[in-house]
C-alpha cells in the first residue's frame, strides 16, 4: 500500500507513540489494538509496522523513553551537598517531573505486568538505577545519623510510591500549584525518614 499523502516518518512516528500512549493509558495495554492505534493517527493498520515492530516492541519503547528521560532528567538536576539537601531536591524533582506526564507513569507502572519477561528485566534495570539513587541517599543520611530510617530500600519504595501517588489524583488547575504540592510532600518525606 502507498504512503499515505502527507505521511512523513519524522511526523507519524512520534504521532503514533503519542496516539499508544494515550489509549493504553486510557484502556490498558491489553484492551488495545494496533487497528485502534492506527485509527487515532489516521492511518492504515498495516502502516503501524513501518514505525515498530508490535504492540509488545511499542510498550516496551514507551516506557523505556520514559525511564531513560527521567534518569538523563535527574543527573541533570542540582542535588545539594548533604543527605537532606538530595533529598529534598530528588522530592521535588520526582514530583515536577512526572507531573508532566500522567500518562507515562500510569504505563511505567501499572502495564509492568504485560510486558516479555526480556523487557521486563531491562526496564527493571533502568527502574533499580533510578531507586538505587534514592536509596544511596538515604544510606548516607542514615550513616550520617541525620535520617532514621530502618530499612534503606523499604524505604525507597514507600518514598518513590508516595511521590508517585500525586499523579493519581493531581488536576492542573487545582486548589494546589505543584509548587505548593512539593513543598507539602517535602514535608511528609523529610518527617518520614526522621529528618
């Protein structure tokens, strides 16, 4: 079949990845099918595979942009010397950051499940880079006697689900401006570890 007019791989490609996020956001991997991801872009079923190989290759990309962003977004992001300044600065960071993107979250989190176990593993990698980070500053505020914390990777896990826990009932134009939402969650993080 013939390209269609207009159709340019620089434009379909993203447009496609956009069209997968928001329906497997909105109904779940599972639920969706590449003719319905095809008939958001406006093209034909078949024109999806100039763009990715399957369904499984298109989840598996979306979520590894996302986690590789986030990681490239963090070393980017000012840290502060002591335990509690990282700290501090990985809360807001988590927090501004995916506020952005609800849909991105939903999938890195909750379709983890539908994913080959190949991808899976390297996806889990990029996620324990990214955990591993928060736990080495909870290990250094703890041996710094300046966090009490018990357990350094329980506690790296209940911290990263709280922070994530603001997509699910954030709205952009809220009674709360993120800034006001870190400032909060700040709080509830550096009172969690005992700071």
């Amino acid at each position: 079949m013939a390209r269609k007019t207009g159709s340019h791989s620089e434009i379909t490609g993203p447009r496609v990845r956009d069209a997968a996020l928001r329906l497997f956001a909105r109904h779940g991997f599972a639920a969706v099918s590449m003719r319905q991801i095809a008939s958001e872009v406006g093209v034909q079923a078949g024109a999806l595979y100039l763009y990715t190989k399957d369904k499984q290759s298109l989840l598996f990309d979306l979520m590894k942009s996302h986690m590789e962003e986030l990681l490239e977004a963090w070393v980017a992001e000012p840290k502060g010397g002591s335990a509690t300044e990282r700290l501090e600065a990985f809360t807001r960071f988590h927090i501004r950051f995916h506020l952005d993107r609800p849909d991105a979250v939903f999938i890195a989190y909750m379709e983890l499940r539908n994913l080959e176990p190949d991808n899976f593993a390297k996806i889990e990698q990029l996620r324990r880079r990214y955990e591993d980070g928060l736990e080495d500053i909870l290990r250094a505020g703890a041996e710094a006697g300046a966090f009490t914390v018990p357990d350094t990777k329980l506690a790296t896990w209940a911290v990263i689900a709280m922070l994530t826990g603001v997509n699910t009932w954030y709205r952009e134009g809220g009674r709360l401006s993120p800034d006001r939402i870190e400032a909060i969650y700040w709080d509830m993080v550096r009172r969690s570890v005992g700071a």
